[in-house]
C-alpha cells in the first residue's frame, strides 16, 4: 500500500509504484554482506514483478570513498547480480545526505507515487521527508546492518537525529548544525575506511 498526504491523516492508496528510491549507506564492495542484504530487497522485489517496468533510482554521493560514489557501488552490485530487464536504473551522486538526496529525487520525479528504500532504524526520518515530498509514497525499511540494530543506535535515531531533521527541514541554523555533522562524519568514516 501507498500512504496519500492528506490534511487529516495519511491514506493508503491501493497502487504499487514503480518509482523506487535506494538510498545509500556507504561506498562498499560488490561482495559486501550489509549491501548484499540490503540490495538483495530490491532486487527481489523488482524481479517479484516482472509485468512492471520500474526506474530505480540510486541515491549517494562521495562519502566514505573519494573514488566511488554510493550510488555507483551500488549500481556496481546490481551490475554483477545481474539487472533485470524491467528495470532502468538511474543515479543521484551529487549530494551527500538523506535530505538532500531526497529533494533531488523530487526534483526528478515530480509527484509520482513512490517506494523508499532505507536502514530500519533511519525509517522515521525518512518518513518524514517523504511526507514533506510526496503525495504518494511507500517506506520499504531493511534490516542489514547489525550496528543499526542496536538500541543506542535506535534511541539516538529517534531521540536525536530524526527531531534534528525535522528541525533543520524548518529552521536554517539547524540545517546548518546538521551540515556540520554531516561534514565531520564523513571525515571519521573516510578515516576509518583507510586504517
């Protein structure tokens, strides 16, 4: 089902779109277990349908690497498993964020109904700019990494990260204090990546 904005509450819409958002988590390997779990959804659910004819859009710029954006390791993986033929797989590669690649997703795709694919635990925020984005939209959560699982990382998802999105959605300072988070993460990850 697809949730439909409304100005009382959300609404299912009995469609299935075949407009699909992956958003990356990292630049891996196409061998990586998390991206095999991760991206193994998607593939099914496309291979699933083999009627419908999706775009599959794939969001990540330069984070964890300086030489592979998100969404080309991820193309990389579809490339290897083999893409199907009723899939046309697209990249969003220049922005570094969930919000920012959300908006230029909507930016792509107008107000068509779409699937969002993401981490479990990133579920709320994701919602949340689908529900400022889309009229018609579908969270499509997965379980692949077992950092994300845990209960800290959960608490500080919806206790800390998804009231900051929000926040910074409406009010630039924060969007500011968001980016600067943002910036200092990828350098830890960057650093990690090469030790």
């Amino acid at each position: 089902m697809v949730y439909k904005r409304s100005n009382e509450k959300e609404k299912k819409v009995p469609i299935f779109p075949t407009v699909l958002y992956v958003n990356g988590y990292g630049a891996a390997g196409t061998d990586d277990g998390n991206y095999n779990r991760y991206l193994s959804n998607v593939l099914d659910l496309v291979k699933s349908r083999p009627s419908y004819k999706f775009r599959v859009f794939l969001a990540g710029g330069l984070t964890n690497r300086t030489d592979l954006t998100e969404a080309r390791a991820m193309l990389n993986w579809f490339e290897a498993k083999g893409k199907p033929d009723n899939a046309e797989f697209l990249m969003i590669e220049d922005t570094t964020t969930a919000k920012d690649n959300m908006v230029a997703f909507r930016k792509l795709v107008g107000d068509e109904p779409v699937a969002i694919f993401c981490e479990h635990s990133r579920r709320h925020t994701m919602r949340f700019f689908a529900l400022s984005l889309f009229n018609q939209y579908k969270i499509l959560p997965v379980k692949f990494d077992a950092k994300s699982l845990r209960t800290k990382h959960r608490l500080q998802q919806v206790l800390l990260k998804t009231p900051l999105e929000i926040l910074a959605w409406y009010w630039k300072p924060a969007d500011n204090l968001r980016l600067k988070f943002r910036a200092r993460h990828v350098v830890k990850v960057r650093a990690t990546e090469r030790s």
